[in-house]
C-alpha cells in the first residue's frame, strides 16, 4: 500500500514514510491510493474479535512496511483495560431503542483523541528506534489534541513534543492537564490568537522543506494519516456492537453522529464507510462555528475570520478551517489533485472560500457517501445535557450533546444511530453546572490538576517566533 497527496504530488510513500513526515511536499494530505475492501465474510470474521485484534486486521490493510508481528504487538500494547479501563476499550451504551452512545473517553487524558494518539506514540517510539533517529513534533490544539498527544509522548525516547493552543480559549480543565506536564520533551505555546492561527502556524511550519528537515519535524495532529487510520477501528467496533444479536446483522446498516471541527473524527468514519462498513449516513454535528454544516447545506465552503471564530461551550469545536475536510473533497471530486490544489491553495487563499453547489460532484456528498449534517448552539447544550441526566441517568460532555442534539434530529426508522462520545463531562465542568446544578464527577487522579505548577510560554501567532522557539529548544 502506497499513499498520494490530495494535492497530486508525484511521490508514492510507504505508511512509515508519512508516520513521521505528516504533510506532504506540496501541502496536501496524504491518502492511500485505494481504500482496501471488506465485505460479509470479513465482517463476520472480524465481530467478534477483541478491539487490539480488530485494530491488527483493519491497520494491517494499510501498513505494509512493519513486520506483521511487530505490529500485532503495537496493538496488543496499546489496547489495553488497564488503558482504557474496560475490556471492549469503546463500549457501547443504549440510551433508547435504536440510539447508542460509543463512550471513546475511557484513556489517560479522557478524550476520544487518546483512541488514536496512544497507538501513534507507540507507532513513534518503533519507528525512531528501528531508524535510530529523533523527531520533533509540532502540533495546534482547540482543546483534547494537545493533553492527549502529550500523555501518549511524554517520555517516550527520541521525541520531543512542541504543542501550540490558543491562549486562554481551552477549558480550565484542558489547560491545566496540558500546562501542568513537568517532562522535559513536552513544551506547550499558549499563542494568542485562535485555534485555526496555530493549524495555520502547523503547516507553515511543516511546508518549509529545509527547515523541516533540519529539525525533523513531524505531526500528531489529525492531518498526519496514522492517526485518522487508528480512528477508523471504532467506527467497526461500535458497528458490531450495535448489531449484535440482530437478524442479518452483516445487512444491518448503523448511523454515526459526529460532532466535528476539524472533520477529522467523521474522515475516518468516511474511510471505513468506502471500506464497506454497511453505515447508512455520517452526520455531522457543528456548534456555531457552522463552515461545515453550511457547506453540506449549501455547497459553499467559507472560512471564517479570527474575528468571526464563537468562543462557544464546546471549545474544541471552535474551528473555522477544517484541516481534514481536504481529504474528503480529494474523493468528492474524483481524486483530482489538480483542482484540490486549485480550490485549497489559490481560491482559499483569495477569496476565503469556494463554491461547489453546481458541481454535479456535490449532490454526491448525500448520495454516494452519504453525509448530512446538523448545528447545536450553546443554549441546545445545555438542555441535551440536562434531558439526557433526567431520563437516562447519563451525564454527557457539551460536544457530546452537540452529536446528540442532531443525531436525534436526522434518526431513521430501523437504522441505529450511534453518537460518538468524545469526552468526560468534567472536562466542561461550568456548562454542566449551569445544565444540572451539580459538578461532574473527576477521577481521583485529576483531583487539585488545576492547582498543579504550569509549565507554558506565551508566544505570538507568529511562524518565525514558533521556529525560534524550536531551534532554541533542540539543541
């Protein structure tokens, strides 16, 4: 298996190739050539397989390039209980008749991002050793990124970790598990600005080749491929789940609702849907940082302004350039590198946005892969939360209830809907206060983190005082 960039750079590369490169020469994404196929038969081989052994199977379609041994005990060593605190790693839990949550927010830092993270620390560590190299990886965090690629890398050999998060946007709760980190290869840079000046501030970074090179630079955040491909594992494990037990489950088709900034929790839930996994519809969960859901109502893709990004309740969704969006487009239209690069490069850059509602390519998105897609505010928050306590005993974080909120809009008859739950609600203690009048519970573990010394250096959103920075700290 080989990987293109959606910008149609001549290159094919081997998956450790961009495990430690992340974006590609000409600022694409990387993708592979073709979605391996499954089908009946491999879904039933595959049911009833414990969750590192279903990692094994669907991660060994597109790594070719680690001895399969080595990488059956990567998984093994990832996709533990005593990890993820449960046996099924990502159990399932039936609110009503046909809707189900997926709880992903079982891992050390209590976010759906410890799913993908843990297995890219340990993907890191083999790799760097077997090169005998270092890497530096420079990441942008909204929120959960930032604690959960920091708890997977910290201590691990020949890598240091430079994470930059909009300074003062994060819950108190996410800075304080983030800035409170004393490892001396974890560095956090609290920018001011918002979310999308640090994606932006990533990839300005990632694109210039020398000095990339002379600092080895890689990523975690979701545009590198090894950490969308980990995410692709839930989406069969939740699809089993939801089955079992029901006639011609391997006909029976499931739902996912996804809350979703960056696009790239639903890209892997579109990856295994071109896999073959039987999903009816991906839907799409926004808060009022709506760019996504416009585009799925309208065509039109329109980034938004620093200046017109909401600070909202659901911090990690307050993104207006959704990094990953690009991939799904790259098979929108046809896998035509020449015009992705064309709409992301020089229309974006522009104008701000570019228009598809004309394309016949676009009425696709619905059809043949089947997206739809939904807005929560602030004030629909706060009453999911509060209906979802009050008549299932279930407590949900604010991300959590912008899923629920429109997944419960866009159900269909006979088709389980799972919400993907993608943190604990004391990650977002105030909204729960205001939804229920009481703190969510904390894990003994967390108890006093906010108290904890920080270790955090304010910066500019500017790419010359970040590469500063960097070469300042590798020597």
């Amino acid at each position: 298996m080989k990987y293109v960039s959606t910008r149609g750079h001549a290159d094919r590369k081997h998956f450790c190739e961009i495990l430690l490169e992340g974006l590609a020469p000409d600022g694409g994404l990387y993708l592979p050539e073709r979605y391996p196929q499954v089908n009946e038969a491999t879904l039933a081989l595959w049911r009833d397989l414990p969750y590192h052994e279903l990692a094994f199977e669907i991660l060994s379609l597109y790594i070719d390039d680690i001895p399969a041994d080595d990488l059956r005990a990567i998984c093994r060593k990832t996709y533990t209980e005593e990890v993820f605190g449960t046996k099924e790693i990502v159990p399932l839990k039936q609110l009503e008749d046909g809707l189900y949550l997926e709880a992903l927010s079982n891992g050390p830092t209590l976010a759906f991002k410890d799913m993908a993270m843990q297995l890219l620390g340990n993907l890191f560590e083999y790799e760097l050793a077997r090169r005998g190299e270092e890497l530096n990886i420079l990441g942008a965090t909204s929120g959960d990124t930032g604690s959960a690629a920091e708890y997977a890398m910290k201590g691990k050999k020949g890598v240091r970790v430079f994470m930059t998060s909009p300074n003062g946007r994060m819950s108190p709760f996410q800075q304080a598990q983030m800035f409170s980190l004393q490892d001396a290869n974890i560095h956090n840079l609290a920018l001011e600005g918002v979310f999308d000046d640090c994606q932006d501030i990533v990839k300005a970074v990632s694109s210039d080749a020398a000095f990339k090179r002379k600092y080895r630079i890689g990523t975690v955040n979701s545009i590198n491929w090894a950490r969308l491909v980990a995410q692709v594992v839930y989406y069969f494990a939740g699809y089993f789940q939801a089955t079992s037990g029901r006639v011609q489950a391997t006909q029976q088709k499931v739902s996912f609702s996804v809350p979703s900034g960056n696009f790239g929790n639903i890209c892997a839930g579109h990856v295994a849907r071109m896999m073959g996994l039987p999903i009816e519809r991906l839907v799409l969960a926004t808060n009022e940082n709506d760019v996504l859901d416009e585009f799925f109502r309208t065509g039109v893709y329109r980034v938004r302004a620093a200046a017109d990004t909401h600070e909202t309740s659901s911090p990690s969704m307050d993104i207006s350039k959704a990094s990953n969006f690009e991939r799904f487009v790259f098979d929108l239209l046809g896998r035509d590198g020449d015009r992705v690069r064309s709409l992301f490069g020089e229309q974006l850059s522009a104008t701000g946005r570019f228009d598809l509602s004309a394309d016949p390519a676009f009425r696709t998105a619905a059809g043949s892969f089947g997206f739809s897609s939904g807005k929560s505010t602030h004030a629909d928050r706060v009453a999911t939360i509060r209906d979802t306590f009050e008549r299932h005993g279930v407590m949900i974080d604010t991300h959590t209830a912008d899923g629920l909120k429109v997944g419960r809009e866009q159900r269909q008859p006979g088709v389980p809907m799972i919400v993907l739950e993608t943190a604990l609600p004391i990650k977002f203690a105030a909204t729960i206060v205001e939804a229920l009048g009481r703190e969510p519970d904390r894990p003994a573990k967390f108890e006093g983190i906010e108290k904890l010394p920080r270790r955090v250096t304010v910066l500019a959103a500017d790419v010359q005082a970040v590469k500063s920075f960097i070469a300042t700290h590798c020597q």
